[in-house]
C-alpha cells in the first residue's frame, strides 16, 4: 500500500493488521523510521523516483494506491500500473475523489479522473473509491484562525464531509475481500451535508471555543495560500475546489459507508469531540481555566 504514513494511510494498516490472513507491505519515503514485524514489512517508496517501483508491486496479490496531493500525477501513476500488471497484481483499490466526474469540473478532480481511467486500461481488476473532502481538513489546511475565525470562499455551500476512518474503513473491506468489486466506483460521504457556519457551531460545541465562520473572496483565499508559500499551480487548483465547495456539488449523500462496513458513517459532531483537544489554544485564556 502506498500513503501508508499518511491521513488514510494511518488509518487503513491498524484495520488490515486485524486480519492475520494478510501480510501487509507498507511504503514509505522513510522506512527507517518505522518497525517491521513478521506481517508487516515497510519498504522505501517516492512517487518523484520511478526506481522505487518494484518494492511495492513484486509479490502483491493486492495493491491499495494513494495518489500523492500533487500536480499531474498520472505518469507515475501509469508506471506503477505497467509494473503492477507485468507482476500479475491481483486487484487495485484507487483512492480518488468524489467530483471526479463533475464537468466542467475542478483540477483536483481531473487529475484524480486521469488516474481513474488509467487504472481502467490498465487490464488489472480494480476498485475506484470517492470519498467527499475530510473532516480532518479543519484540523490542518482548512483549520480556523488564531481569532477562530474559518476563513475560507465557500459561501453557504454544504458539503457531506466523510471522517478519513470511515473511508478507510471501506477500503479495508475492499482489500481483505476484492471479489465482487472488480470495476465498481463507490462514492463515500459522511451522514450529513454541512455549510461552514454548522461546521463552526459543531467545533465550538466541542471546544467551548468562539469559533465561526466569516467567507472570503476568492482573490483573499488566494493571497493566503500565496503568503504560505504554495505553488501558483496549486494556489490555482485549490480556486477551482473553492468554486465546487461554495457550489454545493459535494453535498449530496451516500449509504456506501454503511452497506460496505455495516456500520454508519461518522458524524462531524463526533469528529469534533473527539479531536477537540487539538482546537483547544483557541479558547479564551479566561474560559480555558474554568474547570
């Protein structure tokens, strides 16, 4: 599996370790840092060295991909695959993304597309997988501001955000049993579709924390990123995802989480309570030392 270090990643190896029926090879840009046991073994992998390849297909009846959160990864992608069907690889689950499909569409979703349609010519069995946008995004790239403030274009767009436990979830049910999903494109999405002002009111539920939502322009959420150092590339693409968001395109529902893993998908309610330790600098110093 590839991202195995990562937000899904992290999520997905505690589930397939569960079954002792598998041996797991995990990879990782840095495999010394992380323990292999007699199930486990992690190996060296970067998307940006094609010599890597061969550590993660030789010997895999199963091959879970995470394309990496960058520009045009098709053509590694697509050499991955080449490896992979010349070493008889029994099934491919992709992680995508839900709006892969939208047109005219948005750039994170057409390169997403691509590698959809590369994994379909490629001969091998496959599982295409669209999960909505995380929930742990409000704790990293889309987390509020010091004044707790979630600045961000979306206007009164509703989106049904999906816990990255429950897509891992799916994907796990997937790679321990393949049969029956050779060509389906399953949709993932969270229990509820919600605009950034119940986002808000959900987190300050958990954290006793003011925090709300105030929507930018376009333009302001591009100097932001710009400030932070993010290629023009991207700054250009995460514009595009803003327009999709304040659309409300992502904001429809699916029951693949449950029918999949037979239990509901997680609620942003208790998503914030769990991780409301992680918003908790953005309590008042007053409030924060009333016990």
């Amino acid at each position: 599996m590839t991202g195995a270090t990562g937000t899904i990643g992290r999520a997905l190896l505690p589930l397939l370790q569960n079954d002792t029926t598998l041996t797991i090879r995990a990879a990782t840009r840095h495999p010394h840092r992380q323990e292999s046991t007699e199930r486990l073994e992690w190996v060296r992998f970067d998307w940006d060295a094609p010599d890597d390849i061969d550590e993660i297909v030789m010997g895999v009846n199963r091959l879970f991909i995470l394309p990496p959160p960058a520009t045009h990864p098709l053509p590694m992608i697509t050499r991955v695959l080449e490896r992979a069907a010349a070493e008889g690889v029994g099934h491919v689950v992709l992680l995508s993304t839900l709006g892969a499909d939208f047109e005219p569409g948005f750039a994170f979703g057409r390169w997403a597309r691509e590698g959809e349609h590369a994994v379909a010519a490629s001969g091998l069995p496959y599982t295409v997988l669209r999960p909505n946008s995380y929930m742990t995004n409000f704790l990293t790239t889309q987390r509020p501001d010091p004044d707790g403030a979630l600045r961000l274009p979306w206007k009164d767009g509703a989106t049904s955000f999906i816990d990255p436990a429950d897509a891992a979830a799916v994907a796990a049910c997937v790679l321990r049993r393949p049969d029956g999903h050779a060509g389906a494109t399953y949709e993932l999405t969270g229990p509820e579709a919600l605009d950034l002002g119940a986002v808000a009111a959900a987190l300050s539920a958990a954290t006793g924390a003011p925090i709300h939502y105030r929507n930018v322009t376009l333009a302001d959420a591009a100097t932001r990123l710009t400030d932070r150092g993010v290629p023009d590339a991207m700054v250009t693409a995460f514009g595009e995802l803003h327009q999709v968001m304040a659309s409300g395109a992502r904001r429809r529902t699916t029951d693949t989480v449950l029918r999949m893993t037979g239990q509901p998908p997680r609620t942003f309610a208790a998503f914030a309570a769990r991780h409301a330790d992680a918003w908790r600098e953005l309590v008042p110093s007053e409030t924060a030392s009333i016990s």
